[in-house]
C-alpha cells in the first residue's frame, strides 16, 4: 500500500479510528480495567517484518479489537491505581493536530506559532504559582525530565563551571536532599548527572509523611562539617505512595538560611494550583527556584507531557545553549528557541493539549474535578476510620489514600500478606484496579481517585467488595485456627 493516501482512503480511516475511539470512550464509566485472573495469558507477538502490506482498515479494526477487548485500561472509571488519568477528549484532538502537522519546536523560526501558543499556556501555569519576577520555563516529556532539568540547574547555579569541566571543577562533593517518601527518579537523576547515588540523602518523614525539617537541618549540618558542598533540597507536593505534601515554608526557610537551592517535585500534587478552594496547601510554592508539574498525572492529559519552570531563566541558558551550524537563532530579544533552553532537540508539541483544554473548558472545570475528588477522597478515608475491617496507613491528603487490614497486634509481614491476599481478590475479576505500596515503613493498599469518570457510586462498589473479601478472609482466618 503507497504512503500516499486519497482523500476517500483518508477519510475512511479517520472515521474508522473516531468511531473506535468513540464507542471506547461511551462505555469507560463501567468498564473493566483488565480481563479477569484467569483470562490474563499473553503470549509476545512472532512472524516475520511484513515484505507488502495488509488492507489498513483490516489492520486498524483487528488492532482495536485487541487492545480494547484484551488490554488494560487505564482510561476507566474504575482505574484506581497510579496518577494516570481518563484523558479529556479534546486533548485526544490536540494529539492528532500535533502529529498531522508535525511540528519541529525546537526553534522560533520554524514553529512561530506553535512555540507562542506554548509561552502561552506556560505563562498561565506560571500566573497560578505566584510568580513575580522573570521566570523561564520547558515542557519535557514528564517528571523524570524535568526534575533532571532542576537538578541540572541547582548545580550550574551552585558549581557554574560545572557544565564544561565537570566533577573535576567542583571544589568539593555535592550532597542533596529528600524526603525518605520522594520520588524513585531523583536517584535517576543524580546517578545522570554524575553525581552518584550516594549524593542523595533521604532525610525521614513525620507521621504526617512530611520531610522532618530538623531533620533536614541535621543532615545538612552533618554534611557540611564533613567537608561536603549541600546544594539542593527537593520538597514533595504530593507524594507518589500518600500524596503528602511536604511543608514548603519551612523548606524554603532551610534552604535560604544554608543557601541551598529550592526544588518542588509537584508532578503529581501542583494540579491544585488551579483550585482557589485548595490552594493554600501549597502556600509558600512561590519561593522555589524551580518546580516540577506533570499535566499528565491530574490535569487528565494523555502521555506525554511535562512542565518545569525556574526563577532562574539564565540558567537554563547555562547548561542547554549550545552552537549549531544548521539551526540560526532567533534574531530578536524575546522568548529563547526551544533547543537552548531544554535537553531535546527535536522537539514535540506536547503543550497543544493542555492549551486546547484550558480554552475550551476553562481554570473552573480543572477546580470542580479537584475539589470534587479531594472531597471523595476525603469521604472514603472517613469511611475506612469507621471501618471494623480496614484502617489508615498514612494521613490522606489529596485524592490518593493509604489502607491496610486492621489486624491489630499482628506481626508486619502477616498484614503485608492478608493486604496482599485482598488486593488480588478485589481485583481478580478484573473490574477494577489498585495497587500496593509501603509508606513510612508498613505495607498499604494505594488507591487514587484519578479519573474524572469516577463518581460516587464507583466508591461504593469498591467499599463493598472490599468490605466482602475482607471478611471472608476472616471468616477463614477464624475457622483455621480451631
């Protein structure tokens, strides 16, 4: 089949996906996640690299058969395991603008558009932080990147010529710092950047799931008499395990007293920032020299889409600018091209989304859909602190809550098994999904309220069955040990 379709060709096909996508998306209110325990046998794919090719809408219809009837739907109401969300359609259309047109925003001159409506939706993002002074800001490809990108600058600023010589210009050895609850990519990152795992302290959390800040100023303290170069403190808004946000004032009062560089990891949690009614959990994010978001997670963006943002803009410069003999740099004063201030090169829109479901559906739908989960979140924990059956592991504070058996003075690993033992019972069927995680040290069952599609009568479903199977286990347990 040539490359070069008709019209009639294209539209048929178009039609064909838009309908696929359509009945998908009408059914994700009830459906299942993934098939059932039994039914979950996959074998990888053989055969050879096609020599000619197949009827495209042969392949397209077999190709949505299997990965809607067989696949795992992250998409459904009842997805209820890590932040990702049921997309909003209109990023959907954003998406296949995107990859139709192709644009390359690496440059100015060659996206002039596209890099506006980007500055655009950054300049929203950086109006609902606080930001006062200039700011720079990138969209990356998720949090990985971007907390990558803070860290990269927290050493330019701390170690300028560090970008050119390396280690060998650093008078002595970096420590940073993190709560024991941050995220797993901040030890990828270190490692990247050629610092070495061991750079990172993990500095223990309070009952609250919050980075301890006396022990903070401990660490710190201890590193510095040791002859170490502290440079950076990452703080958490919103954990991957709890969704603890850790208290930025007294951070960012560390790191001015030590002059340390300010990081927010907010992936996850700095959604809130577009709620009025909750934005006071992140008082004091303004402070930061550099914060991490991921529309991705809660502002119900497809993959891929991540966005970090500086008080520093020089330093983005610093570490990212580079000469090419094939890409003129814009002539004018305004806005840096792309590739000096990011670690891509070619790079995609993946801002066109976010932009399009601001435009479309406004800041005050993005606060309903917050409030409306912070608030369910908030009716399940008050249901499990009734419960005969469950208790909580950790605080709740966003839409994510931390349960285990309640089994009191049962060793830990038994709890870890009989939590365990209920969360693939829960999930046996398939309807619905849920993970388990240790927070503080203690085995839980993590669920996040993450999709839009979710409602109230989707909690009630899942207490049930989870009220049901924790008593069946024991009813067992009961009978097993006469």
């Amino acid at each position: 089949m040539k490359f070069d379709l008709d019209s009639a060709q294209r539209r048929q096909l178009g039609y064909q996906l838009v309908d696929c996508i359509d009945e998908y998306f009408a059914g994700l209110s009830d459906r299942p996640v993934q098939p059932a325990l039994e039914e979950r046998t996959f074998d990888e794919k053989d055969g050879e690299l096609p020599e000619c090719g197949t009827d495209a809408s042969r392949v397209l219809r077999d190709l949505c058969t299997e990965l809607i009837d067989r696949g795992f739907h992250i998409p459904s109401a009842n997805y209820l395991g890590l932040m990702n969300p049921t997309p909003v359609y209109v990023a959907i259309l954003a998406e296949m603008l995107v990859a139709a047109l192709n644009p390359q925003l690496a440059s100015r001159a060659r996206s002039p558009i596209p890099s506006s409506l980007e500055r655009q939706t950054i300049r929203w993002i950086s109006n609902r932080v606080g930001c006062t002074g200039e700011s720079g800001a990138t969209f990356t490809t998720g949090g990985n990147e971007a907390n990558f990108t803070a860290l990269a600058l927290a050493l330019s600023r701390h170690f300028p010529t560090w970008i050119k010589a390396a280690s060998a210009s650093m008078p002595s050895r970096p420590a940073l710092y993190a709560s024991s609850e941050a995220h797993h990519s901040l030890e990828k990152c270190v490692g990247l950047l050629g610092l070495g795992r061991e750079s990172l302290r993990r500095i223990p959390v309070t009952e609250r799931i919050e980075t301890d800040p006396e022990e903070l100023e401990r660490s710190i303290r201890h590193d510095r008499d040791a002859g170490l170069r502290p440079f950076c403190v990452v703080a958490t808004a919103g954990t991957t395990n709890s969704g603890a946000i850790d208290n930025l004032g007294a951070i960012a009062g560390i790191c001015k007293r030590h002059n340390l560089w300010f990081h927010v990891d907010g992936a996850y949690g700095a959604a809130v920032l577009f709620s009025n009614q909750h934005r006071s959990l992140l008082n004091n994010i303004e402070l930061a020299d550099s914060i991490t978001l991921d529309p991705h997670k809660w502002l119900a963006m497809p993959l891929a889409a991540g966005v970090v943002l500086t008080s520093h803009p020089e330093e983005l410069l610093r570490i990212f600018d580079v000469e090419t003999p094939y890409l003129s740099r814009a002539n004018t004063h305004g806005p840096m091209d792309n590739f000096r201030i990011g670690a891509q090169w070619s790079r995609r829109m993946n801002s066109l989304k976010l932009w399009l479901a601001f435009k479309v559906h406004g800041r005050q739908a993005y606060e309903q859909l917050i409030n409306r989960q912070i608030k369910l979140a908030g009716d399940f924990a008050e249901w499990v602190r009734n419960s005969e059956e469950f208790e909580l592991a950790a605080p709740q504070v966003l839409p994510t809550i931390n349960l285990r058996t309640k089994l009191p003075g049962a060793p830990e690993e038994v709890v870890r098994q009989a939590n365990e033992l209920l969360l693939r019972e829960v999930t046996r069927d398939g309807k619905r999904w849920m993970s388990s995680t240790v927070v503080r040290g203690i085995s839980a069952i993590r669920l996040t309220i993450i999709s839009y599609l979710t409602g109230e009568r989707h909690i009630e479903e899942l207490q049930a069955a989870l009220t049901r199977v924790a008593r069946q286990q024991n009813a067992k347990a009961a009978v097993s040990s006469f």
